[in-house]
C-alpha cells in the first residue's frame, strides 16, 4: 500500500514548487521506502513507495511513458499480470519491464480509458496525459485502494489520505455536517460514498472512473455486476469446483511478497478458507511460515471464534499464530488520543478498533502484506436473506428447510420471529401496512442515536436516507449485484486498508477479487442460499483443507469484537475521577446533538459497562474527541 498525490491546474496556472512533495510528507508512512514527484507547468503528481512485493515488480514512480508525455502514479497491485502482459502484447505494446505500474501504464495508451476495465486488481491511480491535457483517475471494483479529492474551479488535488489534501495551504478544514450525522447513526454510515467528514473533500467510489480536463471534471461507473448473465452448472458440486478454484487463483495472485506474510483468522469460513488455501496449496512460495492474527475474548474457554481458531492451529502447526484479548480494549483507551490524531476519519476507531490492535501486532511482526476475509458475507445469502427472499417470492416450498437452517444455525427464535412479521406484512392491507411503518417510523426517531439529535435533526436525515436509497432491480443478480455497488463492501476495504496504512501494512482480500464477486453474482441461487447451511459451497470447497469441526460450526454468533469495546470503556472511565466525562467534553458535537439528553443518558450508562445495544455514549466520546484533537469546534 503505497501513498500517491498529485495537482492539476485547469487554469493554466503554474503549479507551486513543493506543493505535491508537501503533501506526501504527512503520508509517508504508508510508503516508507522512497518517494519521489513529477511535474511539469500544469500538472504535478507523487509517489511514496511501500516494497511489499519483489522488486522486479515495482517501478520507480512516477512513471513516465517512453515519450514521456504519459505519466503514472499507482498505489495498488494487478493480479491478472499473465493475462493482462499477454493482451499487451498482442496489442502492440514494447514492456519495458514487468512491474504492475508498467502494465497499467500501457494498457492506458492500448485502450485509454477502457483500461480500467482491463485491470483486475486491487488499485488506486491516476495518469497525466500531456497529449491530451487531461488527467484520468481510476478505483478497483471492489474498493480496496482509495483516494481522496479537492475541487476548484481552477484545480483538482488528489491524494491517499487526506492528511495530504490538508496540507495544501488553501484546503480548509472544515466539517461536513451530513457525514458526521452518518458517523453518529451508524445505519448510515456507509450510505454516502463520495462525501467525507470534510467539507469539499470527497471520494471517488469503487468501480468508478473520473477525467478532469479544462472542461470540468466527469465521474463514471465502469463496472456493473448488474449486466452479468447466469451461469449454468450440472450440478452443484461442479459449480462448488469451480468456485474453489477462482478463489484459487486470487489467493495465489496475490502471493508476491518480500518478508513474513500474514493472515487474518477469526474461525469463521471466510478468514479460514484463506489461510487454508495458503497453507494447503501454497505453502511453498512463502519464504516462512504463515502468521496468523486472531481476536479472543479475555476468558478462552467461552470465545467461540478461538475455539474454532485452535482447531485450525491443531489440524495445521506449520502456522504461526497471534491472538489478541479483548482486555486490550482497556490498554488501547490510553492511546484513543493518538489513533483518533492519525485517523483521516473515525470511522475505524469506532467500528474495527480491534482490528487495529491486529495490524499493529502484524507490523511489529515484521509483515508487510496481511490476507483478510473480505466480502465473503456479500458472497453468500445469509440466513436473514434468505428468509426475506423467500417471503418476498412466496417460496412456501422453502419453508420446511428454512426451519431446519435456522435451527441448524442455532438462530430458530429469530427466525420464527422475523418470519411472523414479514408474512403479517404481506398479508396486511395496504392501508394498515403504511400505518405500521409510519409508527414504526416515529418510533426509530424517537430511540437510539436519532433520539439524541437535535428537534428536527433525525427527521430530516432518515428523509434525506430514504430519498436517496436506490432499489435495485427484480432479478437474482440485480438483488445481488447492489451488495457490491452499495458502498457497503467499500466501506469497509476503506476503513480497513487506511488503518493498515498507518502501521505500513498493505491489506489483501482475495474474497473481493472481481473474478471471485462476478462468479458468486452468476451462481444459481441455489448455491448462494443459507439452505442446507450457510455458504455450503464453501463449506463443501474446502474438505480436506480445514478441519469438520471448522466448516460444519453451527454458531454464526460469538463474534468476540464487542468485548474489546467494553473494555475500552472501562479504561476511558478509569481516565475520569469521578467515573464521568469532564464539564464540556461532549460540546463538540452539540451542533448536532440534545447535550441535555445526552446529560439525561450518561448516569444511565455509567453504573455497567457498554451494552451491545445501546453504544451511543461511545460514538458521541470518539465524536467528540476527533473533532477536538483536528481542530474542530463545530460545522
């Protein structure tokens, strides 16, 4: 995970010396092994470089064309180097080497902006093209590479975090009052993908392109799984083959590396598969053996996520593994300040603040690179979605193996509950339907987060929510096609891949490959229902390589993530005397928030540690702290 940045002056104006060196300096962290810019009268890119892969995969950038009037910054990697080199050079192009920079490079002056399109990977870049006076930015489908953007009339600025925006003289900071409502109510938190908690500085989102010349500047989606076709299947073991094999080949795509390796390992399918992918079929291309990192909670015994990690640790012992307790959350109180002080945003303090105490034990491992089990929820149809598929279609003939799923995944209360509901709705008039949602509507209002925003507040955000929701179309693959267009799944490889960044790792997902999200999207619906388990093509892929005991777990639950929360709560108690927060400490956040309900909360909350369903006293503590310690006082 390497940093870029770069300006464009539309207007015709000479750049700035030291503008673009500027603003990699606060980044460097993310490429600590060299950096180095370009420039020329109108435009101006750089780049820091993290070697994470063999050296004859990297160039030197910027990268320049042969007639230097084409110029590259990459952050990322391409994982179809075979096919991408040999369509290359069926197409005319003269490689100058092998390096991934060099292949989107000439896939650019090859098809120009159809190369996007090309590419699969995992990348953020722009290109400069002097012939045209324009510059042409891209993002991976998925949304594991990232970057950020200011717009002027005038100029375009862009950059890996937005530490390097910022340190542009003329990018004010101010707060962008839409986005910190979607931090507060966490519903919404992944619904906007472009804006961020800055005003004026926005996101280009996944699977989206972006040209910026002296005409203005156009956004467009160049990838859409909408417009995929169903395939087709003799059964479904040859389709559960044939899944296994892609995620093969992204697991393998992905194993250029230099030093230790890491994986994530939860227990669960996802992060499992991965690591037994590697160990099963790749074991000889590491140069030592894999390091796994693990979340537990403080009592072993009761962790279910840990027993189904020791399994994996008995049946594989060539693994070297890490696991991090959740009494952690209490330590890492004590440097809440400095991880909201490096954080572009909170977004990742809030919701995967363990994950953190993961990458940072990764890098003090020595690894540069760390696999992760990404979008392998989006993959599949969840038990949850599954039973609303089937009441949405009136699959009456479901309905016996639905009972046994849900029995079988221990979630038979809930199940029976939402089945009641969601059949008392379609049966319902239409009249009386609308006048339960709209009292169920108040109701939301009127509880958790958006009950402690100011009169007004909530009502007009859950309408600006509601407007601007996209439905998708009727179809299997339209329904599934919008869990990877939503921003969801983006959301996530962002918030992710930018804590990684901080401690030099770069994050892997070979679950959100684009080959591995088009194949899922075009299997039959038979393979991606939760009947007769959830992910049974997966479960089934991966016989001989993780132990029954792993892939047959019933438990969807014991996730140990929350606890480390309630220990941080505890260890930011212990940092106030009287056991609540300082006079003042929440008024950060009082342009959007009642304090005099929040005043009314927190006696409520401060005799026990943090509920699961009620963390509004966190969210508002980490709010407030952030916008304090970057300089905020309000919108």
């Amino acid at each position: 995970m390497s940093a870029i940045a770069g300006i464009f002056n539309a207007s015709g104006r000479p750049i700035e010396p030291g503008h673009v060196a500027r603003m990699l300096e606060p980044m460097r962290r993310r490429g600590p092994d060299g950096a180095s810019t370009w420039h020329s009268t109108t435009a101006a890119m750089g780049h820091c470089l993290l070697r994470s892969i063999p050296v004859e995969s990297d160039a030197t950038q910027p990268l320049a064309s042969a007639a230097g009037d084409v110029v590259l910054v990459l952050d990322g990697q391409v994982h179809n180097r075979t096919q991408l080199t040999s369509a290359l050079r069926s197409a005319g192009a003269r490689l100058r080497d092998t390096s991934d920079a060099e292949l989107v490079l000439h896939a650019y002056e090859a098809w120009g902006q159809a190369c996007c399109d090309r590419i699969i990977g995992e990348f953020a870049f722009f290109i400069w093209d002097g012939r045209q006076q324009l510059m042409f930015g891209a993002r991976d489908a998925a949304g594991a590479r990232h970057f950020y953007y200011h717009r002027t009339p005038q100029r375009l600025a862009f950059a890996s975090e937005i530490r390097g925006l910022l340190a542009l003289p003329d990018v004010e900071r101010r707060v962008n009052s839409s986005r910190m409502l979607d931090f507060l109510v966490d519903d919404f938190d992944r619904d906007d993908e472009i804006g961020t908690l800055y005003e004026g500085i926005d996101r280009l989102p996944a699977g989206h392109a972006m040209q910026v010349d002296r005409s203005g500047m156009k956004t467009w989606r160049y990838w859409d799984p909408k417009d995929l076709t169903a395939a087709h299947f003799t059964s479904l073991e040859e389709c559960t083959r044939e899944f296994m094999a892609v995620v093969d080949v992204a697991v393998a795509s992905r194993l250029r590396h230099t030093g230790a390796v890491g994986a994530m390992l939860s227990g669960g399918m996802d992060s499992s598969t991965i690591v037994g992918l590697i160990s099963g079929r790749h074991r000889s291309e590491l140069c030592e053996p894999l390091r796994t990192y693990s979340l537990a909670l403080e009592d072993r015994t009761v962790c279910g996520d840990w027993q189904a990690v020791s399994q994996i640790l008995r049946h594989d012992p060539w693994l070297r593994a890490t696991a991090v307790g959740s009494q952690q959350g209490e330590a890492f109180a004590h440097k809440l300040d400095a991880a909201l002080t490096d954080a572009d945003e909170p977004f990742g303090v809030l919701s995967a603040m363990p994950y953190q105490l993961l990458f940072e034990r990764a890098a003090a491992d020595g690894c540069k690179l760390i696999f992760d089990g990404m979008a392998g929820d989006t993959l599949f149809y969840s038990p949850e979605k599954t039973l609303a598929m089937a009441v949405r279609q009136t699959r009456l003939d479901l309905a016996p193996a639905l009972v046994r799923a849900f029995h079988r995944h221990e979630m038979f209360g809930w199940g029976a509950k939402q089945a009641g509901r969601s059949i008392a709705a379609r049966l319902t008039p239409a009249p009386l339907r609308a006048a339960w949602r709209a009292r169920e509507r108040e109701q939301r209002l009127r509880s958790g987060m958006l009950g402690l925003l100011r009169p007004g507040v909530a009502d007009a955000l859950v309408g600006a929510r509601e407007k601007a929701k996209r439905q998708p179309g009727p179809s299997d693959i339209e329904q599934h096609a919008a869990l990877f267009t939503s921003g969801l799944l983006s959301f996530a490889q962002e918030r992710n891949g930018a804590m990684a960044g901080q401690f030099g790792l770069e994050t892997l997902s070979p679950l959100a490959d684009r080959r591995v999200i088009e194949f899922a999207v075009r299997m039959p619906l038979a393979a991606k229902l939760a009947l007769p388990w959830y992910k049974h093509v997966m479960r089934n892929g991966t016989a001989g390589l993780l132990p029954d005991e792993v892939r047959w777990r019933r438990s969807l639950e014991g996730h140990p993530g929350w606890n480390f929360y309630e220990h941080m709560q505890r260890g930011l108690r212990a940092q106030w005397p009287s056991g609540s927060p300082p006079a003042g400490f929440f008024e950060p956040v009082g342009a959007w928030v009642d304090l005099a309900a929040v005043a009314r909360l927190w006696p409520a909350t401060n005799n026990g540690l943090l509920s699961h369903s009620d963390d509004r006293v966190l969210s508002l503590a980490i709010a407030a702290k952030w916008l304090r310690l970057n300089g905020f006082s309000g919108p």
